[in-house]
C-alpha cells in the first residue's frame, strides 16, 4: 500500500501528542483538518489507527503496527532534507532542545545565541520542563539530562560537570546571623524542592544535608532562586548562576558541596544524521565552556 509522507506525519503529531490540539500546535494547521486527515487514512487503511476517547487519542494496535514504519520515513525524509541543505556550509530547519530548567534558564540562551549567530538559517527552541523531557514522542529532538537514561533507543553523551553550594543573599545572612556550621543551618527557612516532584534522585540535595522541613519549596529550580535573590531563605544554588545574582553568597563552602553532570540524550537514529551530528558537537563544546565562564563567578 503506497503511504502519503504528509498524511503520515499528521499521524505521527497525533500519536505523539494524542490530542489533535495540540497536534496541530505542532504542525500549524487546524485541529478539525487534523481529524479529517486521520479519518481519511483510516479509511484507506480500513481500520482505526486511534482509539478516541475523552482524555484523547490513544494509538489502537494497527496505529503500533504502523508507528516505526512512520518513524522511518521520518527519518528518510530528514536526511534527503539534510543531504540538500548541506550546500549552504551552515546549519538550517529547527533543532528543539529539551533541558531541566536551571540550564535552560542559565546555560543554554547564551549558548543557543552563539551558535544562532554562526548558522542564520537555523531556528533553535527550547523546551524547559521540571522533568525528564520525553524524546520518544518527539517533545524535543534532543535533550540535557542529569542522569544518563537506561533504557529506550537513545544515545547518550556527557557533556560535563557542574558544582553546587549552600547559598543566600547577604542581606538575608546580615539579618539572621553569620552560618559557622552544618549544626547552624537548623532554624534558619529552607528553600529546595517539592519532595514528592523530585524528578531525578540527583536533584534531591537537601535529603543528603538531612533536612526534613523545606519551608519554602517548587519544582522549579528558578522559582527557588529568585526566592534566594529576594532574601527569603537559604537554599542550593547552582554556581553556574551565581553570576545572575551578586547578591548571593555561598556558605560552608568546605562542608557542602555537590558536583552533578549533564548529559546529551538523543534517538539513536539520529546518530545517522549529519545535520544533527554537527549541532550536538556545537551544543557539547558551547556548554562546557559557558559553565566554565560562568563557574568562574561564584
């Protein structure tokens, strides 16, 4: 049976969204013309790809069958769209990078602007989530991880290390007193992370300073910075943003300190595609020389 490439990837929106809201968000087109695209394939095929309900589009087993066909062609279509852009010299299309937000908050504008700056043609997003970004239904083409994943078919590439450190703004310390020790910490107000939101086990910093009470907490990590900016607590900082905040000071540098590392996390078909090859060795380089600059701060 002859598959139509346009019809295919209205299929894969949906699949990957499972709304046709906001599968057609993702493909710019209206959701009623998403349906009746879906409908008219399932007409071909003679069998529902999707079962419709409520909370939206789940694939039926037919729509399994033929999701890693759709997959291939994807990807066919990629590299003929690669191998036709390379004349330029330069990097093209849109490249979305999904990342925990103290990176995509700290890190990656600078980065992304570098490498915009080298390659006009190239339109760069970034998806901030306090989560671990699904890649298997295509949030993003690539992802800044901090903990490598363990399964799925994805590739994966450390990128580097960064530290972390006890801080508050000085105006806080002038206020409450001088911290000498570990023992002076308790009593003062802890800014950190919602417990039960914590999406990676290296995230949970506080549990290992045995801190039971976080009086002041969100799972976002740039919420729980500008309350250390504003004089509201003591909290774990990233060094690399230290630099966006001079009034931050670290404490105990001695006593606490954690080093984390951030890892490129990509589809392992992708490895084929030059296109994206040259941009996660733009992005690997970049970002190990921006947390070194920045790191240089604190």
């Amino acid at each position: 049976m002859e598959h139509n490439w346009d019809d295919l990837r209205v299929f894969l929106a949906v699949a990957r969204d499972e709304t046709l809201s906001s599968a057609g968000k993702r493909l710019k087109i209206d959701p009623a013309t998403v349906g009746r695209r879906i409908s008219r394939m399932e007409e071909r095929y003679g069998t529902p790809l999707f079962a419709k309900s409520p909370s939206g589009y789940a694939l039926t087993d037919a729509g399994s069958r033929l999701m890693p066909h759709a997959e291939k062609m994807e990807q066919v279509i990629s590299g003929l769209e690669e191998d036709l852009g390379q004349a330029t010299g330069s990097l093209s299309g849109q490249i979305r990078i999904g990342a925990p937000d103290g990176c995509a908050n700290f890190i990656l504008p600078q980065v992304c602007a570098r490498i915009a700056d080298q390659n006009p043609d190239l339109d760069i997003q970034i998806v901030a989530l306090p989560r671990v970004v699904n890649l298997s239904k295509r949030e993003a083409d690539m992802a800044i991880a901090v903990s490598p994943p363990t399964s799925g078919r994805l590739s994966v590439q450390k990128l580097c290390d960064y530290h972390l450190h006890l801080a508050a703004s000085r105006q806080y310390l002038d206020a409450n007193g001088k911290i000498a020790s570990v023992q002076d910490l308790w009593g003062h107000r802890i800014i950190g992370y919602i417990n039960d939101m914590i999406f990676d086990k290296e995230l949970d910093y506080l549990s290992d300073l045995g801190v039971e009470r976080v009086q002041l907490a969100s799972n976002s990590v740039s919420v729980q910075f500008n309350w250390l900016r504003s004089e509201a607590g003591l909290g774990i900082v990233h060094d690399f943003a230290l630099a966006f905040a001079p009034n931050l000071q670290r404490i105990l540098t001695d006593d606490i300190v954690f080093k984390r590392s951030f890892y490129l996390v990509r589809h392992a078909d992708d490895r084929r595609l030059e296109r994206m090859n040259r941009f996660a060795a733009a992005l690997s380089h970049e970002v190990a020389k921006e947390i070194d600059r920045l790191e240089r701060f604190a």
